[in-house]
C-alpha cells in the first residue's frame, strides 16, 4: 500500500514514442473489425421481436435452432440468457410483430417440451431502431464536441485536441472489443460508452490540471518533465479510483444478471483503457502539438517576485 502514499519518479513520457505506435495499431485494429465483422446491434436498433423462454431444466440449444426452423423461423437467432435453462429468441422485423409472433414460437417450442415457458416478449419496429441508433450516435458525437469545446476554454486548445483524442480512443478500442467478441450492442451498452466518456474525461482533467499547476509554479524544467511529473503526482489518485471502480464493475458483471452484463463489460473495458489513455494519449498528444509553459503561464508583472520550484 506505500505504492498509493507516494509520489513516483516514473518516466512515462520516454516511452510516448512506442506507447503511441501500440495505440495506433490498436485504434487499426479495432477500426478494421468495426469495418469487416461489425457490431451486433440488439433489437433497440435494428428492430424486431425478442422472446424469452424458460425450461425447467437444461436445454440444447442446436434443438431450438432445429425445432424453429422446421417450424419456419430459419432466421431466428438462438441463445442462452443467464443459465442453459433460459433461453433468448431474436427475430428480425420482417418475419412479424408482438403476441402473433410469440405466440406461435412458444406452440412450436411446446410441442418439443411442454413445460416450456414463456418470460419475455419485446417488439421494436424498424423505424424505431433505425432513429435509436441515428440519436446515439449524434450523442457520442455531440459528447465529443462539447468536450473539445469545454477543455479549449478551461486550458488550451491543444489540451482539447489531446482530450478528445484520449476519450475517442476509448470509444474507438470498446467498440471494437465488442465487434470482435460479438456481445450484443444495445442502449445500455450505448449507455456505458457515454459514462466512459465522462470517466474518461474526469481522469484526462486532472491530470490536465496539475499539468497546469506545475507549469505556473514550477520555472524550471522542460514541458516533458512538467507533464511527467504531474501525470506521477496524480497515479496514485488515478489508480486508486480505477481499481475501486473496477471492483464494483466486476461484481456487476458476475453476479448482475445478463441484462447488465453488456453495460458492466463495456464501462470494464472503458476504464481500463481510459486509464491507459489519460496517461498516455492526452498527454502525448498535447506534447506532439507543442503545448509548451508560454501556452498557460500568465505574463509577469514587472517588479513581482517570482517562486522557483525545481522539479
């Protein structure tokens, strides 16, 4: 725990060179599973009807595949919820709408295991999906404009670019996370990529702050150094709150059920790499744009006396 207590002398900003290169291949990556295999958007943005039904013990679920496409439903999508009792049944909207539809999935799959349940019945139309998914994504959007904006006005414009280049970097890697495993992506995971936004941004500021600070009260040394020191001034802080965080997050995820296990894992995934790039994109990136100790410390007024501090 003495690792919390102090302040360490880490060189984090001899490795933005190298640091920088994983990312961009990484950003690659994710960019490219996005492009060729991805997301599986849930029904909140495609449409459609989803049905959940209950066994009373284990079932196989290549037998419901088998049963509904005999039955007709070759396009329902098939999988367990929670436990292999319980299973979810995803049709798209073309096939039909609400109680009909149900209705006759649970005959078909009654006939196969009378005992068979009926939980859930949810039915989104197309049109309703399709404007769903064109406001999350103006949100995301409109989220990273107001922080480009908000950091401009708080810090330097550069210290904008910087921040927004950490929160779309995290954005851009839970994404593609999620296209490569293919989880579901719903409103609740749309949801989580907003928080991770704004934990993202929280974490960028802090740092951004103390970068401030140090480089008003400290006269001596260069902006590297400055912005080293107060990315090790503020990890133990950093770390602390990640690690808590994640705790809560984990528990969410294992015991929180299926319907916020999508939410849990993205906010999972978002603090992992926001802690990542508050340390190493938005202060990289501000020093690639040549943010330097004249960009934010105030003109001296003759005659004051002016408090040296070595780093």
């Amino acid at each position: 725990m003495d690792f919390f207590k102090r302040e360490t002398q880490i060189d984090f900003m001899a490795h933005r060179v190298r640091a920088a290169l994983i990312t961009v291949g990484f950003i690659v990556l994710a960019v490219a599973v996005l492009f060729f295999r991805g997301l599986d958007f849930g029904l909140d943005f495609t449409g459609g009807t989803l049905v959940e039904v209950g066994y009373p013990q284990a079932v196989d679920l290549a037998e419901v595949r088998q049963t509904l496409e005999s039955a007709g439903f070759d396009q329902a999508v098939v999988q367990t919820f929670g436990t292999a009792r319980d299973v979810l049944i995803r049709l798209p909207s073309d096939v039909g709408a609400g109680d009909a539809v149900s209705n006759e999935i649970l005959g078909v799959l009654r006939a196969a295991e009378p005992n068979a349940e009926l939980r859930r019945v949810e039915f989104v139309g197309p049109q309703v999906g399709a404007e769903l998914a064109e406001k999350g994504g103006l949100a995301l959007l409109y989220a990273l404009g107001g922080i480009l904006i908000y950091v401009a006005f708080r810090f330097e414009y550069r210290f904008a670019i910087g921040a927004v280049a950490a929160v779309a970097h995290d954005v851009v890697i839970t994404l593609g996370i999620y296209a490569l495993i293919g989880m579901t992506f719903d409103l609740t995971v749309l949801a989580a990529l907003l928080a991770v936004i704004g934990y993202s941004l929280n974490d960028t500021i802090v740092v951004f702050d103390r970068v401030r600070e140090n480089f008003v009260r400290v006269r001596k040394g260069s902006s590297i150094e400055l912005v080293n020191r107060s990315i090790n001034q503020m990890l133990p802080r950093t770390l602390v709150t990640s690690l808590t965080t994640l705790l809560v997050l984990i528990a969410l995820f294992v015991l929180g059920g299926e319907l916020i296990r999508g939410f849990a894992l993205a906010l999972i995934i978002g603090v992992v790499v926001g802690t990542y790039s508050s340390i190493y994109v938005a202060g990289s990136a501000a020093l690639a744009l040549g943010v330097s100790r004249e960009d934010l410390v105030p003109p001296v007024k003759e005659g004051e006396d002016l408090e040296e501090e070595t780093p």
